[in-house]
C-alpha cells in the first residue's frame, strides 16, 4: 500500500474510481490533500447486488474459514501499519501515536473476533419436540461508520458481521474515507468478490443506504441527530438497525483519591481525542470534601 491518490471503491471485487470525486480535507491545514469517490445511486446499488449475490457462498462457507479470513485481513493491516497510519493523521488529524494505536487496534478487534463462535443450542430433545437455537446470518449489513476513529469503528462492524455469515457494503465518513479504501484494497485480495463492499461519498449516501431495500440490517455510529434520522429512513422496511450514538456519562470521585493522580486520568476522560469520542466524561460528581483541590487540579494539569 502506498500513500497515492488512486483512492477507488471496492465494488463486487473490483476497484472503482466513480464518475465523480469529492476533495479529502487535512484539518491541519485546511487544505485538500486528496481525493475520493463521490458513489451515485448506481454505484450503491452494484454494491448492494454484489453483496447480496455473495451472501449465499460467504454463509456456506465454514466459521473456520470465516475466522481465518479474519485473521488475515488483521496481519495485512499490522503489514501496512506505517502507511496507514500516517494517512489516518493526514484525514482525520490525530497524532501519529495515536493513530498508530488506531491501527494496531484495528487488526487486534479483527483478531479478536476468531474466538468466537456460533454455537447451538438444545432447548429441547424429547419424545415430543426437538427445540434448538441457532445463530444465522441476517443478509446484507449496510455499515456506516463516523470520522472519529475510521479504523477500528469500521472493524467493529466488518469483523462480527463476516464471522456470523453476512456480507457487507460499507461507507465511511465523508471526512475520513481514504483510510477505509486503503483497507478495501487490502481486502479485495483476501475475501471473496461482493463480501466486503466499501463505497465513499458525500451526505447523501448515508440516506439513499439506510432507505436501500437491498439491506437487511444496518449497523450506524454517530451523532444521536443523525441516529433518529437512520431508524426513521430504515422503518419504512423494517430494517434491523444497531444504533451507537452519543453518550451522557459521568465521573464520580470519591473522597479517597489521589487527587494529583486522579485530575490527570479525568482531564483525558474528558479529551482525549479532543473529546470526540462517544463515551467521553461529560459530567463530574466531585465528593464536596475534595471538590476545590480536585478542582484545581484538573486546571493546572489543563493550563500546564
């Protein structure tokens, strides 16, 4: 993988440039560094065809197999970590050690994902009735994933949905899409045509997904505004859909801390990653019998 501008989709196992492009800002500078496909109707609906036409074959095919074919896609991101890494700072602005933890985190949770399994369930085996649960494959996963950590959230997504048998079309943010194609590159050489689809474009594609027919479920992580507008689009086909949206959580500190050690731990709670992150602390219960010295604390590491 080399860090070029022939940023293409991956559609039914063949790279795409699209008919149109859109421009890839660097938030460090403000200036477009790139370019990346804007996808038409068109393109979602081969994607959408491609994934539906490779889920009987991806569903057959043995979890042992599934389960490998995870684990290479981990090795071939660890065997590109430099370069995408790099390439993630340049679209989305993170620090190279924090990118580069993206990255390695990324093919840890596809890793991670081979220990699963899909087991059965005997409910019941009598004279009567024989009841037994099975874990099937939905379909057809539409996947949209946010700006904020394009990498590893996209994996969430990809690595539980082709273990269990589905196949998928998934669509980064506009912001942060190069990244993301860069994996679909990868992937091309090691899933079968149609598994994995990755397609890029601007806001409204996120739409013209959740209101595809061709889906059976999808999987959306981002703001909670734009979270109600994906289970309404989706309704209409009774879409199975898996929201992650913003948080609300909190920090409660109690009178027994560290209050040097824990102003540190609650300042990164807090904003790391600039604060973009879902389950950032948004609010601080602060036992009052250390509420002033925890208070200035949390300023002075801030200001230092």
């Amino acid at each position: 993988m080399t860090l070029d501008t022939s940023y293409r989709m991956l559609i039914g196992g063949a790279l795409e440039a699209g008919t149109a492009r859109f421009d890839v800002i660097n938030p460090a500078t403000g200036a477009a560094f790139a370019q990346a496909p804007d996808a038409t109707p068109e393109d979602l609906d081969r994607a959408v065809a491609a994934a539906r036409a490779a889920f009987p074959g991806w569903a057959a095919t043995p979890i042992a197999e599934r389960k490998a074919a995870l684990s290479a896609l981990a090795n071939a991101i660890w065997a590109n970590a430099d370069d995408f890494k790099r390439l993630l700072t340049l679209e989305q602005g993170k620090p190279h050690h924090e990118a580069g933890s993206e990255i390695m985190g990324a093919g840890y949770w596809l890793q991670a994902n081979t220990a699963l399994d899909l087991p059965e369930t005997v409910n019941e085996d009598s004279d009567d009735r024989v009841s037994i649960t099975r874990h099937i494959p939905l379909g057809v996963v539409g996947a949209i994933a946010p700006w904020n950590f394009p990498m590893i959230l996209a994996m969430f997504k990809v690595a539980p949905a082709l273990l269990a048998g589905n196949t998928m079309v998934l669509k980064p943010s506009p912001f942060t899409p190069l990244t993301t194609l860069k994996f679909g590159e990868l992937a091309r050489d090691i899933l079968p045509a149609g598994v994995l689809n990755v397609i890029t474009g601007g806001d409204a594609l996120g739409p013209w997904m959740t209101s595809h027919p061709g889906f059976d479920k999808i999987s959306f992580t981002g703001s909670t505004a734009t979270g109600r507008r994906v289970m309404a689009s989706a309704a209409p086909t009774l879409k199975r859909v898996t929201l992650e949206l913003g948080g609300n959580d909190a920090a409660i500190v109690m009178p027994d801390v560290d209050v040097e050690k824990i102003a540190e731990q609650l300042f990164w709670a807090a904003f790391n990653n600039n604060g973009q992150i879902c389950i950032a602390t948004k609010r601080m219960y602060i036992h009052k019998d250390i509420y002033e010295p925890l208070r200035d604390a949390i300023v002075a590491y801030a200001v230092r």
